[in-house]
C-alpha cells in the first residue's frame, strides 16, 4: 500500500555548496550575466518549468534535489502529457552514480541516488521521505532561452527552455546510513516547442568528481513510470489501483523504454487494455555518455533493468547490490512479459544505467543524457507507436549533433485586443530577423500564421502570410506584408508592433485561443520549420468594449440562463458562468433574491479583471489568464456563502464608482432539471 508521508522541510543547517568555486562551468557566470533564478532563496527549491515560456507539450516538475517528478504528492505535472490534459505518465525520477570511491575511512562500494523505491506521496524535499541522496548546491533553478522575446533570452541558451539545476551527494545525508561519492551534478534540461521536439525534453547531466579519483563509475536514470489520469481524482497520492495499470516495453534497436496506461488482466497485449481512458504512449531514451578518459568510450555497456516496486527490499536495499544492477550489462526483454511486470499483476520500475568509466579523477567531468518523449495515437490506431519511434531517432541526432538543430524563427511578441464580436491580433516582426545558425543563408524567415480556435490542442489556421522578395517567394503564397500593416505601426504598453489582423464575426462571451507563429524556408534536408503555437498563445473573450457599449446599459446574457450554455456545456457545477456586460469601467456589483437578501456583491476593474472569480473562466495557475473587453464580468452562479445559486428570479445593481450612478435589473436561472447543479 502506498502512503502518503509527512512533509517536513529540509534541516536549513545543511552545509551547502553554492560557493562560486564549486558551481558547474558556467553557474558562477551565469549571475554575472544576469540569466534569470526560478523559484525561491530556500533551500526547499523545488520548481516546475512553467510551460508558458515555450510550449513543449510535456509538464515535469524539476528540483535541484536530483529528482523529477512529483511522487505525486500533489497535483503538478509529473510527465504530464500533453501538457494540461491531466494525464500523469510517472510518479518519480533521478539520477543514479555508482563507483568504487575512496573517503576517509577506506575503499567503499558506493551509489548515489536521486529517486528510488518509495511510498508515493512522499514530499522529496523531506528528510523523512528518504528518497534522494543529493541536497542543493544552488538554492534555486536558473532558467535560459535562447528565443529573443523571452523574458529568459541568454546567448548561453541552448533550446527554447534551458532549466538548470545543481546539487551534490555531499555532506553525507544525516538521516540515513549513506556514504557520499563527492560528486556534485548539474543537470541541464533542453526543450523546443516545434515539431517532433515539442515532444521531447532532453536530460543533458555533467558529474563533477570534488573527491579522490572514482573507479568503474556507473550513470544511470531510474523512473517509475505510471500513466492514469490524474482529473479522475480528488486527493493525492491517487489510490493503489493506480500503480498497477502499466505496460512498458523495451526496444533495443533505440536503447528506449516505452510504457502506456492498460486495465488488462491477461495477454496477449495490448488487448483490452483500455488504452482510450489514457490513449498516450510515453518513453524514456538513453542518448549517450562522455567518459573524461575517450579510450573508456568503446568499452561503455548499457543496462536496463525493470523489478516489481518493493521498497526496502533485499535485493535494492544496500550500494553494492544498487551497483551491481547498473554494472550488469542486462538489457532485459520484456517479451514475454513476467506476471511481475505485466499489468495489474505486476508494478514495474525501471533503471537505465551506461558505464564503465573507469578513472574519473579530482576535478574531472563526465556526461550522461536521456530523452523523455511521448506520442499522442489516432483513436482509430492506438497500439501504433510510430511517432514515438521516430522521435527517439530525431533525439539521438540532436545529442549527435551536439544541440545544434535547425530552429524556426521565434513567434513574434503578440497583442491580442478583445471587442465585440471580434478580436484583433497586434505583433511585431523581429522573427524577420532571427538567424538560424544551420541555414546556409542565415535569416531564413518566411512568413505568419495566424491561428484561432476554442480547443486549445486543435487551433484552426485561418490566415498566412509570407514574404514575396528573393530568395524568400519559394514558400507558401507571397503574399507581402502591406496589408498587414495598413494603419500601423501600433504602440501598446510600450511596445511598438507592425502588423494587424482582425477576425470578426465571433460570438460574445465564448473562449478563443489566438497565436501568430512564424515559418521559414526550409532546406532540401529539413522541412521548412513552424514555431510553436504556445510561445504566444492568449486566450481572449469577446465582448462589447466601453467605447462599443455607447452608453447602453449594463446587460446580463443569456437572460435567461437556462440549465448551461453553449459556452459551458458539461463543465462542473462550478464551472458555469453568466455574463455581466457593458459594465462600468469600475464598478461594483450586487446581487439580491426578490425577497431583498444580498446573496453575492463585489468590486469590479476592467483594466485587471481576468475571470479569476469564476473557474470556468480562469483558474490563476492552471491555464491562461484571458483577455478581456474590460466591460464584461463573469459570474459562476455561487453565493458569497458558497452555495450554488438556486432557480429563481434575480435582481442586480451596478454602481459606477466614477459618478455613483446606479443601474438595476433582473435575471433568470433556470437549473431545476439538473441535479447537482
């Protein structure tokens, strides 16, 4: 059974090494150059690489602990995928080191690790939850990216998102029996919003040996990987039954592990299993590994290994049995697959491990890289995996190649003006002048696309325009851009932007998703290149604007409001929302029974007002913040007492805080044939 532990904070008494000497190659510049912290100055860092800034489609908690993941002790992404569905792909992560060490008491077997076998709902930042054997060398994350209209934008970037975290195995842990390697890791996550890399995050660690030279040293990855939707539960961890619906796979062409959601008792599989409720495929690659000695690279073996989850057993329980599973050299199969690694009768974990580095002295680095990957199946072909395979071929030749991929132009700053009826698009051009670095003419910008939809995962591209010179009149329409710009340049918060677009006919009070990606040529190699939709993807609600309203009156829609909207159909009770329109710009409201009981008031500020009263609308931390008219207010229907409000006729008032003008009128709700509502 798994328990959820007590969360109690790291000792703040913990000798730590953020001592510019001990940082990695580039930490103790990265202040100097100004390249921005994530998180907080405590040592309990623990951060989630906020997926706004770029638009990967995974979500992973990251710490500076040498842990990834949540051990679902709450609900952050822990490989969630694609980002914002729900679906949870992995309770934990970390890094392992294995060598034959030498402190002050002797020669010693020794592994250090970043997650092992454990209750779930353990809080890793916890010196109860004995789950990692590293602490922090830097009190926070930094993060970088190599995009220009990043608030993250470094020269030193090398994706879209660098996260970059420090942490050593030393002092040794005071709550448990460990002797530490004197290592310190920095581990450097890559992301990319485009293409088949907006699938992939990359796991790039550098091992720093601080201590006496280590012998027939191991790297290696150890995850528990377990799909499930994580919507489907109120508390956290989720119940038992949740660890024990894995299939994993091993392909050893690729050096990759897959693993996906399945309820089957019996093979063969994947039949039955149920793949619908959780239909995404999710892997983790080995990349490769750099020894500080280049002879030890020919003689590098890989193991995966993949046992039953048993926390404190014999056979994981000391260093040298820990060691002796990363030196095997076992590549294990997994077909067919035993009754202790099968669904439902079995709970796998999994170990990836490369090695041996046979002397890694004082001061010397080492490299370990993996890829976490996933791939979303057609519902008509759901035991295909072909994506998935094809992006563990784009990972490897992007660590074969350094890094160094063929990136699109960024997508461009984007203002997004919502008004009734229609939205207008405001962006600036610095895409036209971003140089990849693999194009052999350098500034390879093409074009805009311009994207709009009420699913957030399946946007419509409803305009496109490109540049109509040499040797940019190769792709798509040559257009030109003068159209675009016919009124302009416009200026918005200090930012100045050229082009505008404007898409009417919308309907009021309905979510819209709205982007401008850029293009470029392309290669005879590579397939010209889009930017993700994420980078500046805006959520925005249509509505009359104080300047449209014209003095009409403040308008409650849809009056009546009757069981749910088309706006909120099948959403939660507390999902659901009625609109208060051509509201004053700053107001307050109130609302009353006919009996004369005030049941709900507040204040109202069009200039900040976002929805976050009301979930349907907006819920601060989980998704996007809207944009909206700055005279409409959302209303979810739920008392100042916090009971949803019953059937019956309303009567508002609306207060113009500017001139104390007072407007009044009435609603309907009509909810009685829905129960719960």
């Amino acid at each position: 059974m798994r328990l959820l532990r007590s969360s109690g904070g790291v000792a703040a008494a913990l000798v730590l090494l953020a001592a510019a000497a001990c940082l990695a190659p580039g930490l103790a510049r990265a202040r100097a150059t100004g390249r921005t912290q994530v998180g907080s100055s405590t040592v309990d860092s623990t951060q989630f690489a906020v997926r706004y800034l770029n638009g990967n489609k995974i979500g992973m908690a990251l710490t500076n602990y040498g842990f990834i993941g949540t051990d679902f002790h709450n609900g952050t992404s822990s490989f969630e995928y694609p980002l914002g569905s729900g679906h949870q792909h992995m309770v934990r992560g970390g890094i392992w080191i294995g060598a034959l060490a030498l402190d002050n008491n002797g020669a010693f077997i020794g592994v250090s690790t970043g997650a092992q076998d454990a209750g779930a709902g353990a809080d890793v930042a916890s010196a109860t939850s004995k789950i990692s054997e590293y602490t922090p060398a830097l009190y926070y994350l930094i993060a970088r990216s190599s995009l220009p209209n990043s608030q993250y934008s470094d020269p030193d970037a090398v994706s879209e998102l660098d996260m970059i975290a420090d942490f050593s195995d030393r002092p040794a842990d005071p709550y448990r029996d460990h002797r530490p390697l004197n290592v310190r890791v920095t581990q450097y996550n890559y992301e990319w919003s485009f293409s088949d890399y907006g699938h992939i995050i990359f796991y790039h660690y550098v091992i720093h040996n601080l201590g006496p030279t280590l012998h027939n040293a191991y790297l290696g990855l150890y995850t528990e990987m377990a799909s499930g939707d994580m919507k489907a539960y109120s508390t956290f961890p989720p119940p038992a039954s949740w660890y024990r619906k894995k299939l994993i796979a091993w392909v050893d062409s690729l050096s990759l592990f897959t693993e996906r959601y399945c309820e089957n008792t019996a093979a063969p599989y994947p039949n039955n299993c149920r793949e619908d409720k959780v239909p995404e495929i999710t892997g983790i690659k080995f990349l490769g590994a750099r020894p500080s000695v280049p002879s030890d690279t020919t003689n590098l073996k890989l193991t995966f290994m993949s046992w039953s989850w048993a926390p404190g057993a014999g056979f994981t329980n000391t260093d040298s049995l820990k060691y002796g599973m990363m030196s095997s050299g076992i590549r294990q199969s997994l077909t067919p697959l035993p009754d202790s690694l099968a669904p439902v009768t079995g709970d796998p974990v999994e170990l990836l491990s490369v090695g041996p580095m046979t002397s890694v002295d004082t001061g010397d680095s080492v490299t370990v890289d993996f890829a976490m990957l996933g791939e979303i199946p057609s519902y008509s072909d759901l035991t295909n995996n072909t994506q998935l395979l094809k992006r563990a071929a784009v990972a490897q030749r992007a660590y074969n190649l350094n890094y160094i991929v063929p990136v699109p132009p960024p997508s461009p700053k984007l203002k997004i003006v919502a008004r009734q009826n229609a939205i207008d698009y405001y962006w600036e051009n610095s895409p036209e002048n971003f140089v990849d670095k693999t194009s052999p003419i350098g500034k390879d910008f093409e074009g805009y696309r311009i994207y709009l939809g009420q699913n957030r995962d399946t946007l419509d591209m409803i305009g496109q325009f490109d540049l109509a010179f040499p040797p940019h009149d190769t792709t798509g329409f040559n257009t030109g851009m003068d159209s675009l710009k016919v009124g302009g340049p416009w200026s918005f918060d200090g930012v100045t932007y050229q082009y505008r677009f404007t898409v009417k006919n919308l309907r009021d009070g309905f979510k819209y998703f709205a982007a401008v990606t850029s293009y470029d040529l392309g290669t005879p190699d590579i397939e010209s290149l889009e930017s993700g939709i994420n980078q500046n993807e805006q959520l925005a609600v249509p509505a009359p604007t104080a300047a449209e309203s014209h003095g009409q009156g403040v308008t409650v829609f849809p009056n009546p409001y009757r069981v749910e909207t088309a706006w909120d159909r099948g959403q939660q009770a507390r999902a659901h929302y009625l609109w208060f329109g051509n509201m004053p710009a700053k107001a307050h409201l109130r609302i009353y029974t006919l009996s004369g009981d005030l049941i709900y008031d507040t204040d109202f500020d069009g200039a900040t007002y976002h929805g976050a009263n009301a979930a349907g609308i907006y819920q601060p931390g989980n998704g996007l913040a809207p944009v909206m008219s700055g005279a409409t207010f959302g209303w979810d229907m739920i008392t100042r007492e916090g009971q949803a409000a019953a059937t019956g006729l309303y009567i508002w008032a609306v207060e113009d805080k500017s001139n104390g003008r007072r407007q009044t009128g009435k609603f309907l709700l009509v909810k009685s044939d829905r129960e719960n509502f």
